[in-house]
C-alpha cells in the first residue's frame, strides 16, 4: 500500500489524532489533546459515548485486531499521530505494527511493554539496573513456591507474573493465605498470566505515581498524583482498578522528586537503553515511599486510570506536541511542560457491586455541572437501543476539578456528584482525605 506523504512518521502535520481505548483516561487524553489548534480532528476507536461530548472526537468502529482493515483507514483517515490508552494491545505489539506501517505512534513497542506484562521481568530489570524495589523471588511450581514461603521470615505478596486487570495481587495475612494464593494462581487463575508467580517482600509506606513522556532517550515528568486503589473509605476493601485520584502529591517535594529522578527514572531508562529498547510513550512508576527512600511498586507502559483524567486539565495546549516530539525520538531535553498551578482531584462514580458483579444498562442522569474548571469524563458509558445514555461498565463515570486547594477542588466534586444518579451509584466519600483540611479524619 502506498503510504501517503503527510502520514509518514516524519511529517509535521498534526490535524488528525487517533487515541486507542474506551476509558476515562482515553477521554482525557481526547479533551487534552484536542485543545491545541493545530487538532481538527479526534478519533477513538472504540471510544465511548462520552467522546461524543468531547470537542472534534469521533468514534471509529473497527477491531484494531484486524490489522488491514485498520491500516486502511487511518490512511484514509490521514492520521498524523496515535495515542495507545491500554496495556494489552501494547502488550500485543500493536505500536511496533502501526510503526512498521510508517506511523507516528506514542506507546511502547512489545519490548518495552514488557515492564509491564510480565512483572518477573521487571523485576529482574530492576535488579540489573540496581533501582530500588522490594526483594522477590520468581517461582514456577508449587514446590518451590511452598519452600520460600514457609522458609522466609518476612511477610510477602503474591503476583500474578502477567496482565490480571489489576487482580493479579494478593497481599495475603499468614503464610496459608499466601501459599493458596500462590496455588490458585499456578492452578491457572489468570491463565497464562499465572504460568510464573512473583513472591515478593511486604513493603510499606504510602503511595505514589510518577510519569515520565520518553522520546526512546530523554524524558519529561508529567505532575505526581495520588491514587485511592481500595473500593471503601478508609482505604479498606478490595482493590479496584482506582475509585479517585488528586495531583500533585504534595508528599514528594522537590528534593525527594530529585532523588526519585537519579535513584529510578534515569537508571530506568538508561536501562531500557543498554537493551536496546527504544521507548517512546509514557512510563508510569508506581512508588511506595519507605522508610528507606523510595521503592518501585511496579511499572506501567500507560497512563494510569483515574490519574490521567485528574492530570489533564494541569497541562495546556502543548501537551499533544509533547506526545509527538516523544513519538519521533525528538525531544530536545529542554522542554518544559506548562502545567496550571491550581491542583486537580478526581472521583470516581461506581457501579454497585464493583469489582465483583454489577449491572449495566442504568440509565444515567447529569444535571447541572459547574463548567468553570470541572469535567466530567465517561469511564464505561453506552447508549442504549433509545440513544440514552447508559452504563456500561463498573467505573462509570470521572468528576475532575480544579481549583487553588484541594479543599475547594473535593468541595466542588462532591457537589457536581450530587447532580449524577444512576441506580446503584457508589463512590467514596474520602477522596484526598491525605491533602483536605475540611474533612473529618474520621471519614
Ligand atoms: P501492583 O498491581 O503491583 O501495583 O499492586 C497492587 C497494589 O498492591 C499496590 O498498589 C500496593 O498497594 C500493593 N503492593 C504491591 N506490591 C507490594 C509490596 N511488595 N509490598 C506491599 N504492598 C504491595
């Protein structure tokens, strides 16, 4: 096929954007991306029906899986720059097959996606480079699995070596909880995800999430932000895939961030280059920051979800030519990204019953929502057969605003979730409880 000049990975051009992905963070990035002037044009595929909503965005309907069908059109469609949201096509090389087809792509090849699809590697990755992480050790049987468990003195957490939709994780209370945790994995919980199981030591300490936009050598960070992973307020429950989010964290400072930067971003990626993995998307470091400095949690090769939508209203209009620059192997050190000095905090509207079981098909109502520095970003929206909006998945929808504090941006929040209703709605209640002053501890 021959490949039309202004799609080629060297051009310029930046009218035509297509984003991979149907979830809040897509349609963060989709709002982000199409503030800049030099964007007509937004496609998603699959998207949801919030990217209708969205200034410029389009929805494709095509299966990325079909690979002739898909180049097809986005040379129809022109496409100057793609933006890959999830983990599993990454995983699946799709970056290194829409590069091979001459286009600008940002998101990891195969290769470099392995930081996150297999969590042994990256923690062998971590031992070479010498950055900090807490001690594990790879198993592949029960046996072996058995013999570190009841030998080691210290408490561990069991890993799915693979991708688990963020439920390969077991952080169990006794060795027994531990070994049948290892057990139901290598028994096939995750499928192939659980061929390898990773035990690893228990660290504490809190959270937090660092990203980096790499050109394949340089980098640029992105705010920090705090996520809430557990479903109850408290943060007790089970782990979601995220229930709300706030950027900054204020807990790293500009000192400490200097020393997340020279002990974990830089040997990362100077890392990825002695293996000759030229990396261009983001690299998402989730820390925990123990009394023994700062310690690598796991590595992502996407945005995380919900901080994506909480970070996105921080950036300005340059951001997309960021994602080019990285996309091309051409950011030239020096930039420096333009991000508002409010802060931004995000909460998530759930179905009930998620992570478990929960219904879908719920008609959604959104009443009057402030406009001035708050958005609303669909995480798993549908119509229905009458054009209503319904939902379709068990984060349904993202409240982000900003605001100069984090007790103004939460107040805010609240108050626009007071104007959503669907059967069933559950969020939390705490959201940021770290950064408010106006919220009993007790919550
Ligand atoms: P992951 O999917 O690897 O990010 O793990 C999910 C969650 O499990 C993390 O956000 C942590 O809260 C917790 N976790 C993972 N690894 C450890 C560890 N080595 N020590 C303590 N908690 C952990």
């Amino acid at each position: 096929m021959s490949i039309n000049s202004k799609t080629s990975k060297n051009s310029m051009r930046l009218e035509n954007i297509l984003i991979i992905g149907n979830g809040g963070r897509e349609n963060s990035l989709a709002w982000a991306i199409q503030k800049n002037e030099l964007v007509k044009k937004v496609y998603l595929i699959p998207g949801n029906a919030g990217t209708e909503r969205i200034n410029k965005c389009e929805r494709i309907k095509i299966d990325i899986n079909n690979k002739n069908e898909l180049v097809k059109k986005l040379y129809f469609l022109n496409i100057d720059l793609i933006v890959i949201g999830p983990e599993i096509p990454l995983a699946n090389g799709i970056a290194d097959f829409l590069r091979q087809n001459e286009f600008k792509v940002f998101g990891p090849g195969k290769d470099g996606a392995k930081l996150e699809y297999s969590k042994s590697w990256a923690k062998e990755f971590m031992r070479d480079a010498n950055i900090p992480t807490a001690n594990f050790w790879k198993v592949n049987s029960l046996e072996e699995a058995k013999k570190i468990i009841y030998s080691s003195s210290m408490p561990l957490v069991v890993k799915a070596d693979g991708l688990a939709s963020g439920k390969g994780v077991f952080i169990p209370d006794s060795k027994e909880e531990c070994f049948s945790a290892a057990e139901s994995i290598l028994n096939g919980k995750f499928g192939k995800s659980g061929n390898v199981v990773v035990l690893e030591e228990k660290i504490q300490g809190p959270e937090v999430s660092v990203f980096a936009l790499c050109d394949g050598k340089k980098y640029i960070l992105l705010p920090t932000a705090q996520d809430h992973k557990r479903l109850r307020e408290k943060d007790k429950g089970p782990n979601t895939g995220g229930m709300g989010a706030y950027s900054p964290a204020p807990l790293l400072t500009e000192d400490y961030l200097d020393k997340i930067i020279k002990d974990i971003i830089e040997p990362t990626i100077n890392e990825l280059n002695k293996k000759n993995i030229d990396y261009k998307g983001v690299i998402y470091f989730g820390l925990m920051i123990t009394k023994n400095g700062p310690k690598v949690i796991e590595y992502n090769c996407r945005f995380g979800d919900p901080e994506c939508q909480t970070i996105m209203p921080l950036l300005d209009q340059n951001f997309v030519l960021l994602l080019e620059k990285c996309s091309m192997g051409k950011l030239n050190g020096i930039e420096k990204i333009n991000i508002s000095d409010k802060v931004s905090g995000c909460v998530i509207a759930s179905s009930r019953g998620y992570p478990q079981e929960y219904k879908t098909g719920l008609p959604i109502e959104i009443g009057k929502i402030d406009s001035y520095d708050c958005q609303i970003f669909d995480s798993g929206t549908s119509f229905n057969k009458n054009g209503e909006l319904v939902t379709s998945g068990g984060r349904v929808l993202s409240i982000v605003c900003q605001d100069k504090d984090f007790d103004l941006v939460f107040e805010k929040v609240y108050k626009n979730l007071k104007e959503i209703k669907f059967d069933g709605i559950y969020f939390r209640n705490d959201i940021g409880h770290q950064v408010r002053k106006n919220i009993s501890k007790e919550n």
